[in-house]
C-alpha cells in the first residue's frame, strides 16, 4: 500500500446506454456519434443524452429501412459523406487517430454512412411535403409511432 497515494477516479471504458428493438446502443457509439459529427446536438446541455435519443431514433428508423429496401447509395455518395467527415478534422492522419481512439476503421464509417443515405432515400421518398418543415414534421410524427410500438430499454444516466 502507498501511503499518501491520492486514489483514482474510476474511468468508465464502456457501457450499454440503451437497447432498440434489436440494437444495442453503446457508449461508444455514442461517443463516436458525436466526436466524428454524425448527429446534431443542437447545443444541448447534456450532448451525452441527446446524441443517444438520435441513436435510439436511427435504429428504429433503420430497422424499417431494411424492411422496405431502398435504393443503394452510390460509392460517389458514400465517398462525399466521409469526405464530408475527414474535412471536419485537420488532417488525414488526425481522422485516423480519432478513429482508432473510437475503435472503429474506415469501412464500418463508410457503412454508416451508407445507412445514414439509405435513410434520408427512405424518408425522400415516404414522406413528400412542400415544405421541410412539413416533411420534418411528418417524419417526426412517424418516429414518434416507431418509439410507441417498440421495446426500448434505455439506461442512460450522466456519468459522474
């Protein structure tokens, strides 16, 4: 024992936040969510929760998606969202940092991408508006019936 030794804060590595439907939602998706700028927070005061509540809301949705089988993205698609990902960090080298850190590669960015387009084709197509904020009222509208007819576990409580 080390007399004097200040002790140390325990450091939460990984945790399951929430499951949907037959997704499990963890910390590190999370955190991966928001440090590559997957989800917009809005400036919310707890991004933690936020960021969960649209992971728990793109399973959901995804889970239909795959139900319904829109059309493929393009690989010029794809190639346009990550470029769009790699511009928010100052170099190359810095985006693969930030990613072995989250313990994710390259690929499985570029497949969650590639979800992300194959559900903004699904919600184009479903729900026609004349206005955004009609279509994100809609679509806000449908999510809400997703969240009521779902098994949701959610186990979030902000971390000390």
């Amino acid at each position: 024992m080390l007399v004097g030794a200040a002790p140390r804060a325990e450091e939460v590595i990984e945790r399951v936040l929430a499951a949907a439907g037959s997704k499990i939602i963890m910390l590190s998706d999370v955190r991966a969510a928001l440090d590559l700028g997957l989800v917009d927070t809005g400036g919310a005061s707890d991004p933690l929760r936020e960021a969960l509540t649209r992971l728990i809301d793109r399973a959901l949705v995804l889970a239909e998606v795959d139900r319904y089988l829109p059309p493929e993205p393009s690989a010029a698609d794809v190639d346009g969202r990550f470029q769009a990902v790699t511009a928010r960090f100052a170099s190359r080298p810095q985006l693969a940092a930030a990613l072995a850190r989250l313990g994710i590669d390259e690929g499985q960015l570029r497949e969650r991408l590639r979800e992300d387009l194959r559900i903004q084709a699904y919600l184009d197509q479903r729900f026609v508006a004349d206005t955004a904020d009609r279509h994100r009222a809609l679509v806000d509208e449908w999510v809400a019936g997703l969240r009521r007819r779902a098994e949701i576990i959610d186990l979030y409580r902000p971390l000390p």
